[in-house]
C-alpha cells in the first residue's frame, strides 16, 4: 500500500526524495525511516512532540462510530465532489486523514488516483494504512513543512483537522483543489450544551477563508445537514471520537447523558467548502 505513494515522499530531514528500502525508506544522504509492521512510515523529525495526537481511546470511537455510518451523507457527498474533480493518475492527499475513512470513499470514485493520508497520530495510521488499496499512511505534523514533494498533489483534503495554508498551497499542483470541511454552529444542536462539549464559532467559516486568503481563492461552499438517532452508547462513542473527549471526563458525560431521551435525535451539520490554488 505504501509503495504506491512512495513516489510522492520526501525526506523530512533534507528534504531529497525518499526510495523503498529494505527495511524502510531512505534518502540520498542516508537518513532512515521505518515501516512499520501496520504498513505505515513515521516521517516525524526527532524533536517532534505529538502530543496533540489522537489517542488510542479516540480512534477507536472514530473508526467505530464512523463504521456504523452516521456520517455516511457527508462522506458521500465529499468523494463525488473531490472524485468528478480527478482525472487519471494523480494524488490525492488527506491532511488529518485520522482512520483513513473519508479517503477511502473518494479512492472508490477515483479508480485511478493513489491516496496519501497524513496524521501526527500513529495509532490513526495504523488503519488509515489499511484503508483502501490504494492509500498510503504516513505519520506527520500538520504544522510542520509536509514530507511531500512540492506540486505532488492533484487534490488536498481536510477534514476536521488543522489547515496549513502554505503546506497546502506548496504540495498542491498549479491547477490543484482544496476541500475542506468544518461542522456549522448548528452541529450536534443541544447536545453540545446538554454534554458541556465545545461550542463551534459562529464565525467558523469567515475566519477559515480569511486564513487560506493569502494562498487560495474561494470557489464554492454547501452546507450538508442532517439528523442522526443515537443511543446514549453512541453519543458517548460520538463525544469519545473528538476534542471534547479531552475536556469531559467519562463519568461527567455518562452522568449528563442519563437524562437525555435514549435513543437521541442530533442534528448533524457541515460545510464543504472548496478553493482553488492562487499562483
């Protein structure tokens, strides 16, 4: 899986292109990376600190909650928009690919495009790794200069997950794509002030266009809303799977789920927005 995006790599240390190895991938002045057994490569610097990264805890909730399919209309929609955008052999790289979920769907409607998904955490790569045929998982810091080679990417998505303007704008191709796709203030409904969760900035979507101005125009945006009935079980896997899980312990969220109907309607609400690459 990894060798079909080994071609897109490069050392994070020197910055020359990295090659399969025996044992790993190398570089031209020697430096060494590991595969591991899972099938993903760790591309982190030495002084790199993933504390940020998903715990083994939350990407269990995410691959499960996502596996049962609540969130299957936004990933439908994003793999058509990004697939009627891809023509033949070409890239498309997932930043914050987390489990490789979204990735996976738009590789099913690009039959001939191979799919890099980065994330800083490496228990995430272990499934995005194993997601589709197709992709490759590589463990890196969003915030950090991307170990990709410049112009590599036919399409860069993101979803949920930081935005590094400039990386975005230096590994996409001259008439390259970006989407993303951040939750409406109207995502989650009162669930977010029942389960004392993190609220979503009423301005969430200005304030993300005003930060990729430098780099990329807007092209277009749709909102994608929709309900999903969850079990007091799944609303906890829901809460589990994100950064609120860092800031409601487990007997808090259990204690204020409990008067909560079971199951629960929540509204569900993104926006996929889209920008083209400025010269």
């Amino acid at each position: 899986m990894l060798a079909d995006v080994v071609p897109y790599l490069v050392c994070p240390v020197c910055g020359e292109d990295l090659g399969l190895a025996e044992r790993g991938l190398l570089c031209p002045s020697g430096h060494t990376f590991d595969i591991a057994r899972q099938g993903y490569a760790n591309l982190l610097p030495g002084n790199a600190r993933p504390g940020t990264a998903d715990t083994p805890e939350m990407v269990r909730a995410r691959a499960a909650f996502l596996g049962a399919g609540h969130f299957d209309a936004l990933a439908a929609r994003l793999a058509a928009s990004v697939g009627r955008s891809l023509e033949g052999r070409c890239l498309v790289l997932d930043a914050g690919a987390g489990t490789g979920h979204y990735l996976a769907r738009i590789l099913d409607r690009a039959p001939d495009a191979a799919g890099l998904a980065l994330d800083i955490s490496k228990h995430a790569a272990r499934r995005a790794a194993k997601a589709h045929p197709r992709a490759g998982a590589v463990v890196a810091d969003l915030w950090r200069p991307f170990p990709v080679r410049d112009g590599a990417a036919a399409t860069v998505v993101n979803v949920f997950a930081p935005r590094n303007a400039a990386e975005f704008h230096r590994v996409l191709s001259a008439d390259g794509l970006l989407f993303t796709v951040t939750p409406s203030p109207r995502h989650l409904g009162t669930l977010v002030e029942s389960l004392g969760l993190l609220s979503i900035d009423e301005r969430k979507t200005e304030r993300m266009d005003a930060a990729l101005s430098g780099y990329f125009k807007f092209d277009s945006r749709q909102q994608i809303e929709g309900e999903a009935v969850l079990t007091h079980e799944e609303a906890a896997t829901l809460v589990g799977m994100g950064p609120s899980a860092h800031h409601v312990p487990a007997e808090q969220l259990w204690e204020r789920l409990r008067p909560l109907p079971d199951p629960l309607p929540v509204p569900l609400s993104f926006a996929l927005s889209v920008y083209r690459r400025l010269e």
